[in-house]
C-alpha cells in the first residue's frame, strides 16, 4: 500500500525530513497496518511504516502459512512492496505490534534484508502506547554482512 506521496520530495534536505512529526506520523501509520496481517496459527501480529526518500509510505504485515518456515515478516513484506515498485532508498522504518511491555525489534533476517539498503537509517521501535526509540541497523546488528563485502577481495 502507499499512501502520501511527496512529503519529503519537497527540496528540503533529508535532516529536515526527519523531524519528529514525521515520525510520529509513521509510528502511527505502522500502528494502523494492523487490518492487514495474516497471522492465524501464532497470532503475533506486527506491522511496519516504511518510508522511502520520496516521501512515499509502505505498509507491511505478516503472514504466516502453515508451513512456518515459508511465512514472511512485516519489514520483508515492506521492503519487498516497495522494492516492487522501484524504491530502494529509505529514511526509516517503523515497526509495531501488540506487545506493550517491551519494543519488538525486527527479527535478524529481517535486519539482513533491511542491511542491503543501507546500515544508517532509521528503524523505529514502537509500542501500542505511541512511544518509540529510533535505533539504525549499525545498533541492532553491528557487524553485519552487506553489499560492501561482496566487493572485497
Ligand atoms: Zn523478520
């Protein structure tokens, strides 16, 4: 799904882009994703926001298949959507669930996939309360394998 085109394609630098509004509005958004996850066997439903340079947002849910291994997470299906439709540079994501005690971080297939894109932008972390944290990949898995190493020899 994408909705708001053009809200940091505006000639504004990036920094501006930002801003907590911005990121209020994404946590938000993530937070909303819920109607469209597809999760009947473990019933733990997480969403994602994922904003691209463009200023264009793309939801993501899971889905589960009776065959656990062949479901797919929230930021793949994100990332993948969007990457569909020729995005490939983002400024964060967002990422919710129902889990009020602690913040649900993306799995680390998930922060692989999300590392092909870059180490330094944002993920954010939420709770059904609204609060987040903004962490990059670089905090989540520091020594990751990317796109660089491949060009090492
Ligand atoms: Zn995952």
């Amino acid at each position: 799904m994408i909705e708001d085109p053009g809200v940091l394609n505006n000639g504004e630098s990036h920094d501006r882009a930002l801003m907590p509004d911005l990121i209020h509005r994404l946590v938000q958004k993530s937070q909303k994703a819920k109607a469209f996850g597809h999760c009947p066997y473990i019933h733990f439903l997480v969403r994602a926001a994922l904003l691209d340079w463009d200023g264009m947002i793309f939801l993501g849910c899971n889905v589960e298949n009776a065959c656990y291994s062949l479901g797919i997470c929230t930021e793949r299906t994100a990332i993948q959507t969007a990457a569909s439709k020729g995005s490939k540079y983002f400024a964060a994501i967002a990422v919710a669930s129902d889990v009020e005690e602690e913040f649900t971080t993306p799995c680390r297939a998930c922060q692989q996939v999300i590392r092909k894109f870059g180490s330094e932008w944002w993920i954010v972390l939420t709770m059904p309360s609204g609060s987040y944290i903004i962490k990059t990949l670089g905090d989540l898995l520091p020594f990751s394998f990317g796109p660089v190493k491949l060009a090492m020899k």
